[in-house]
C-alpha cells in the first residue's frame, strides 16, 4: 500500500515546492508516514538546500528518530513522530517557516479566516506557546495536546505546523494558510477586517470538493516547480494570488 | 464580425498577461461573448497553468454553460453567462483574484479611487455580500442586479469581476482598479487618504482617451508578455507603478 | 557645449534606468534641454517600452511642444517645457510615476525627509494640487510657480517632478526621494517616524560630495542596466536598499 | 593564523552574499581583522558593484585608515578600525544598509526581539544618534561607546552596524536581525506584538548551538550566492522566510 519509491519522491518534491515558494527557509521540514511499518520518510536537517532534494535525501527514521539509513533527521524530528503517532489522520506533516503565517505566532491576534478558501481553517489555528523549539519527545506531545484534532498549529515566534492525510492536502492547506494570514495582514491597513462565520464556513465547505482542488493545485505548482531555475524569486507563484 | 479565431488567440493572451501580472492564480477566468451567435469563448477551469495558454484551449459555450467542444469550462461559468446575457456592453468579462483589489472584499471599506487613472471607477465598485462562489445561474443573476452598469464588482472574501465592451477595455479597467487598491493600501500607511471627487472625476474623464490609453496598455503588456520567460515574478510590470 | 548625440544616449539610458526601477511605467518621461538653442530632447510618449529605448527614439522639441523630426512627445510635454524655460538649473527634467514617492500624492502627510540622504529634500517637495495632467503651456506654468526653486515636486493623484542640473543629478535626487519615501511608509507601522530637522540636513549637506555621490550612483545603476535581460523585476535594485 | 588569502576569500564573498541580500546597496562595506599586524582588509568604497567583488579587490589598511596597497577604503572605515581596535570579540565588522532594520533607525522604537532566533539580540541594539556619517575616528570612538558589548548598533536616519568574531558569525547575525525587523514591522499591522523576555531569551539560547548555525546559513548563503546569476532580486534568499 504505502510505496516507499513513490513516498520518497514524493516528499522531495513538496520540500522543493515550499523551498521554491520561501516557505521552508534553510530550517524546515516535512515528513510523509507509513502506519504500517510504524517508520517516516523525513527532510533532511543540517542546512542542506530544500530546493535541491532528491528521493534519495530523504531519510526514513523510527517513531523514536533513530534513523534507518545514512542520512540524518531535523533536530526537531519529535513534531513529526509525536504527530504521525498520535493521529491517524496525520499521515503527512510539515514544519513551516512562512512569511506570514509566522506573524500571527508574533502578534496577539487569534487567526481567523477572511477568505472563502481559509474556511479551511474555521475550527481555529492553535498556538504552542513555548519560546522554544519542539526537540523532546515530551514537547512534541504537548504540541499534539494543543493542536487536538486541528488541521494546523502556531509555534510562539518561530513558524507552523500543518497536518494532512497525505502530501497533497499538506500543500494545499499550507498555501491556504498563508494566504489567508498575508490576505488578514495587508486588509488590515484598510480598515477593520470582516472573518468569515462558522456557519458561512460550513455552507461554503459543504459544496466544495477539497481533495480535487488540493489535487490541481498539487499539479500547478509541480509543473511551476518542474521548470524552476531554482533562483530564489523567480519561481514562487500564489494559489489566490 | 465576431471573428472567433482572432477572439481565441486574443483571450488566451490575455489569460497569459493575467497570469504573468499574478492576478489569476489557478482559478481565475476570463471569457469573450459573441451576441450574435449567443455563444462565449472562455477559458478552461481545471487548474490549467494560466500562462501557458494556447487559442487552442479556449473552451466554447452557450449561455447554459455547455461546452460546444470538448474543453470545460470553470464552475463558476455563470458569472460570465449573466452578464454576457444581461448587459450588451458587457462583451468581455473577467474573474480575477488580484492581490490588492481583492482585499477590499475582506476589509470593511468601500472603495474609492484614489489616482486619476482610478477615476474610471469612481461610480463604485459594488460588493457582492454572499459568501460562496458563483456556481449556479440564479448566483449569476443575483450578481447582475448588484453590479448593475458598472464596470466591475467585488465579491465577498474572494476577487473581482471586471467587465468591458472588449478584451482590450478589460485589461486595461482590471490593471487601473488593481493599482488604485494598491495604492490605496499603502498610502493608508501614511495618514488619511484624499479620494477624488465625483467631480474631479468628471472632468479629468472629459480629457482622458480611455480607448487610446486602453490599446497602449493593451501594446505593452502584449510585447512584454510575449518575452517573458515564464517564471513567476519576472515578467510582472505595473501600469503606474 | 551640448553634445547631442552624448544627450540621446545619456537620456534613453536614464529611462532604461528608471523602467528597470519601475519608476517610469507606461507613461513616464525624462527629457534634457539645450539651452543655446532652446531645444530639448524628450523620450517618446506613445506607450512605448521604456525598457527599450535606443538614442534614436529620442525626439527633439521645440519649447511650445513641436517636434522637429517624426517622432512625437508625450502628452505631457508642458511638464518639461515649462520647467526648461524658467529654470537656469533645470536642464534635466524627469516626470515619474514612482510606487511609493506617489502615495505622498494621496495621503494627507507632507513629505518630509527621514533618512540622511533625504536631507536633499529638506526645503520641501510641493504639491500640485490639481487633479489633472499637465497638458497645457498654462498647467506648466502653474506647476514652475509651485515647485520654485526645489528639487522636485508632487503631482496629485499622479506622480512626481524631479529636475536637476544634469540627467546624473536627476536620476540621483530621484532614487533618494523614492527610497526616503518608502522608508517613511514602512518605518510609520513601527510608530512614530523622527524627520530630520533643517539645522541637521544643514550639517550633513555641507559634508556630503552630492555630485560625487550622483556620479557613483549613475556608474553603478548604468553597469546593473546593461546587463539587465529586460525582465521585469530582475534589474531593480536600490540604492540604499 | 590569520590567513590573508582566506580572508580576501570570505570577504568578498560575504560582500557578495549581501548584495546579493540587497542589505548593502551602493555605500556598504564589510571588513575582517588581524590583530597580530593590526591590519584590516575592507571591501573598497567609491561606488564599487559589490554583487562582483573579488578576493583581489580587498583594500588592506591600518587602523588609521591608510590603504596598505593601490585601493581606497570606503570613507566610513572609521567604523571599521575603531570597533576593530576596541574590542577582541570583534574581528568582523559590516556597516549595512539592511531594508527592514534600517527603519528602527527612523521611528521611534526601541528593537526588541520578536523571534527564537531573534534573542541572539535581547540585550540591546543601541542607536547612534548623531545624524552624520561616521567619517572621523572621533565618530567611531563614540559609536564604539554606545555599542559597548553588543552584537551591533543602529545608526541614525541611515543604516547598521554588525559585529562578530568572525565573518560567519557576522552573516548570521545580520540576516537574524534584518528578520526580525521585517516580522516586527509586518506582525505589528495584526496588533500589538510580543516580544520575547530576557528569562525566555537565555533559556533558548542555553538550547542553541550559535555556531554551527551560523555554519550553516553560510554553507547555504554561499552556495546561493555561487549561482547567482547577478540579476538584482532572482538570488535573494532568507534565512527565516
């Protein structure tokens, strides 16, 4: 069922994206899990190049961060195992740097939606309140703790989390998100904000298709990712630009 | 009169010079009406890469949103049906998510034009207040009557629609009213901001060719389009920058 | 004296310079002026792509606006031939559409000058108040009586004026009140920005080499421009970034 | 010890890196100290393009400032040989004009940290408050005051000062302060920030390993920096995005 081959690939190609779309910096990570063998594909740390990844940088680790091979994880590997084994539903998880996003982990504000997109997120983006970074088992337990049964978290003056079943639904909610901060940010200057209710929420999210849109945008931005000449800025593209 | 080969060639240009501006993301659409025939050419939904559009890949249709070929359409065709149906000077219409004049559909402010280009909208740009996409006919009328005889609509926590006698017309309104909320937007940073008078409008209108302003822009845009290398953030060019 | 071939050359390069800033946009112009034979040079108007300018696009005028060969002035020539005629130190005049020396034309806040560079501006930058273009002798003339004997001046809703000795000086003064205008906007998120006083301009001024300084700058914009592949936004570059 | 080679080496390519970084500009300048000879090697003044320095371009000087060979110092070297002079932790000094932290020098606001990373700078970034250039050693004595033991200074309506004990550490720095400028101006439009206590500050740093960070961002930099194609905005890259 779960194809390592395909994982492998798979996982290169979103770190290259979010390298591309300056969302990864030199210090994040995404990881990509197999239940049955209980073991995760993840990013490699040390300051290699996301842009540059290949199947073969990706380096399978146990749910403790031993890793199985060569290679060596992120120092903040237990974000990751502490995720994949709580959640059934967090097959795929990236920590982001993004430039936005990161924002609402510095201002007291509470995130809350201003687009239909961002109705993604109606159930809350909780914050990890610790000035520090997740790299014990117990942190990553506290941040499962806060992040419930959330599709995405706040790290206190440091960046995000964002869950998914897979690496396709991972992409597409980290764009969403990002787009949404930025779109929270700029309106501002404009005067008071109007978010978006639960209920209006709801109604929109009943009739839209999440997974086909994750899917095309997963397209996208592998196409634009394909011909990147991985020059920082001359690649990055915007979902709802 | 309606020649559609020059129609397909000039409306997938124009995605391409929406896409090259970041105004289209992948979801954006822009369409072209022939009254006589009551048939549009549109361009395809389905997260196809917007500047990589060939005339080919125009998708006919009829006022029902069926294809005539074997393109589709995006889901939110009805925007352009109903204002092709409802306004005979509403022959090219765009759907657009553009950075800025998106922002005035999130934050409580109307918009009023703040340079003398921007003075094109200086009737308003009205708000369509539902929190959903234009998926169905009945949402296509219903933003008919609010747009009323406009040049373009805002809608809730989502884009702009903009319309015009011609394809021309319509890049050139779309760029004004994005560099009018830019502008807006940034100047707020400074103090209050000095929006032009119905007046001033009218007069500065008196003296302005908005045809002949609209075909250089058109000229412009074209010829920077057909150079660019398509990476995203390096063919973007401002009208008033 | 006036070499007009140097005149051609200097001046499409300062306009290639500027379109690289994204200063200039579609319907910018810089002209220079001959005053022995009371002619000047002028970019052409048209919608032409500044970017792209060679020495023989360049049109010499007359001071009531004629052309002396086939091409034709912009629209707004008045701007520059006022100014020629009744300013000895006026021999480079450059009307520009710059993104964020402009929005000190929109927002009720005077210009005042905040970093050490910006002490050039320290007598003042006014505002032509009318909301119209310059279009006429009489509308030129109006703005020679507001702008006085300052480096520059601000066009309401529109853009600004910059004149200098020499189409260095011009290209200088222009660069800094763009990024002194931009640092102003930025830093004012921040909280309350700390402008220069006059004594303070005074006492840096008497120690600063402008000349030199302009010299520097022209050399380094000109070597940045004439390797730039006429993409937009891969030239830009800021001269107090 | 001090290998001059190797210093002309990493110099210029620092010098690169921040102009590549656009936080130099035309006017900046970086150096690195042998405190066995009291010599210095400086990136040369007089409006160099520093995205093309070479080792051989460095200006080797005294603490008087007097170039050991054919080049010229930048006229601030002041900067340079007092701090160089003063302080056996500062053997690498940059004088940077950064876009984002050049603006705590204009608005009055204290910097205080608003990220992990930040705290690299809790105790302080102290203002120079004199609104001149930093031209005499009478000026750099009194900058190398008010800077005390700090690990850089912002210089009044102009620019900022970072020092190291080597060249690596002076990147890191740099690049973590211009970060947390930029996110303090950007969250400050979400609401009122929190910035980071001391207590909070210390128990992070205690976790941090400085230099093998610091390590890396120049590993990556670096490697940015080799394939930079000299197109102003296709390299820059940050460290937190």
């Amino acid at each position: 069922m779960f194809n390592e081959d395909e994982a492998r690939e798979k996982l290169a190609q979103l770190a290259r994206i979010f390298a591309m779309q300056g969302m990864l910096g030199l210090f994040g990570h995404v990881s990509v899990y197999n239940p049955e063998k209980k073991r995760l594909f993840i990013t490699p740390g040390m300051g290699s190049d996301k842009g540059q990844l290949r199947p073969e940088d990706m380096v399978p680790c146990d749910l403790d961060g031993k890793p199985q091979s060569s290679g060596r994880p992120p120092v903040e590997w237990p974000i990751h195992t502490a995720l994949h084994a709580a959640r059934a539903d967090a097959l795929a998880v990236a920590h982001l740097h993004p430039p936005h996003a990161t924002l609402f982990t510095i201002a007291k504000r509470e995130f809350q939606p201003v687009t239909l997109q961002g109705t993604l997120f109606s159930d809350g983006v909780p914050l990890y309140r610790e000035a520090q970074l997740v790299t014990t088992p117990e942190r990553g337990r506290a941040l499962v703790k806060i992040i419930g049964d959330k599709r995405a978290a706040l790290l206190r003056a440091h960046g995000t989390v964002v869950v998914g079943r897979n690496l396709t639904e991972v992409l597409y909610a980290a764009l969403v998100l990002e787009d949404d901060a930025k779109k929270t940010l700029q309106a501002a200057a404009l005067g008071e904000v109007d978010p978006l209710s639960l209920d209006q929420a709801r109604a929109f999210n009943a009739e839209m298709d999440f997974e086909r849109r994750a899917e095309r945008a997963w397209n996208y931005f592998s196409s634009v990712e394909a011909r990147w000449d991985r020059q920082p800025g001359t690649g990055r593209v915007e979902l709802f630009p």
